[in-house]
C-alpha cells in the first residue's frame, strides 16, 4: 500500500513538471508589466514613460519571415497618424534579433518602437511566449526559417500574436490574443478601444 501511495505521489508532482502550460495573455483590467529595452534606433523604451504621455499600444510579433506579421505591422504603420492622433503609442516586441528586426522595417516601413525581446522577459511577463515543438522546428528550416539562428540566445520560442492596449494608468483596457497566428486584429477595432 505505501509503495501504491509513493508512486501515485510521483506521478502526481511529475504531471506539471512534463506538461507544458500553454500562454493565456494578460486579461482586461490587469496590471501590465512594466519593462524596458531598445528599439531599433537605439532608443531606450520604458513602458512607465511611455505611459505618462498617453495610452500604449502594444504588438507582439512572431518575427520578419512571417508575412501574417508583416501584413499587420504595415497596417499599423500606414494607419499610425490614426493611432497618435488618440494620443497613443505604438511599440511591437519580437523575441527576433537586432538584424532581424532591421529586415521588419525594411520590409513594413515600421517608424515606431521595435524592441528585441531580450531572454523574452518581455514576452513572458506578458504570457505570451511559448516553446515551438521540434517537429515545426524543422518544418520551419524546410523554408529557411531558423528559429533558434534568428532569436539568437531566446531560443525557439515564439508569441502568440497579441495586442494590448494599455491606458495611462498601467492597466489593460482591451487585449486581442490569438493563438491562429493567420488571424489579426483589424486597425479600426485598435482604434475603436484607444481610451
């Protein structure tokens, strides 16, 4: 009987350890995380201050190979007087590398923040980021798309193409999470939920 008890003991705290947990994303009414990093141009991006100047809209991409992202990003970008005449800013996160993110820019004319998402702790505070399983791995350098080569240190992992829009007071007021990554929120709905 103690051994029967051990083993569904084991196997009881080895379950969480073997499952991987998909991302949920922040919820509406959250408190969005703070962070910081660089853009493109080297600027130093900081939510906080950001924050102070007006509503955040926050996009999170899975890098410059895919054209769902790109298609997106030039939507934003072709409709972003749209966006800072609401008084917002637009910044985009990528688990994407600095030359891979100077590709995104060249291919959507992105002039808003692109920040590399160092060790994805951006991405993880956020609830987005997930490990791609080994078989699309491979799928994906079938068509010379190399994860690991393009995040560099960040691995394998990509986000769930997610949209928040944070208010000045650090708290979500609408979110579109999108675990179909051919699926994209319209700019007019971004719009419509600027506050």
């Amino acid at each position: 009987m103690k051994k029967i008890l051990f083993y569904c003991l084991i196997v009881w705290f080895s379950v969480p350890v073997l499952a991987q947990e998909k991302p949920e994303g922040l919820f509406i009414n959250s408190k969005a995380p703070d962070f910081k990093g660089k853009d493109q141009l080297g600027n130093d991006i900081r939510l906080k201050d950001m924050l102070k100047e007006g509503p955040v809209v926050l996009v999170f991409y899975r890098g410059e190979w895919c054209p769902y992202c790109n298609k997106a990003l030039k939507k934003l970008e072709d409709s972003l007087q749209f966006i800072t005449d609401k008084g917002a800013r637009l910044i985009a996160i990528t688990p994407e590398k600095t030359p891979s993110v100077a590709k995104t820019v060249e291919k959507t004319g992105a002039s808003f923040s692109i920040i590399s998402d160092d060790k994805l702790k951006i991405m993880k505070a956020y609830d987005v980021a997930f490990q791609v399983d080994e078989k699309t791995v491979k799928r994906y350098k079938s068509f010379d798309i190399d994860l690991a080569g393009n995040n560099g240190d960040n691995g394998a992992y990509l986000p769930v193409p997610a949209v928040y829009i944070i208010n000045k007071e650090g708290s979500v007021t609408f979110r579109y999470f999108e675990p179909d990554y051919k699926k994209r929120v319209s700019v007019k709905e971004i719009l419509d939920n600027i506050q």
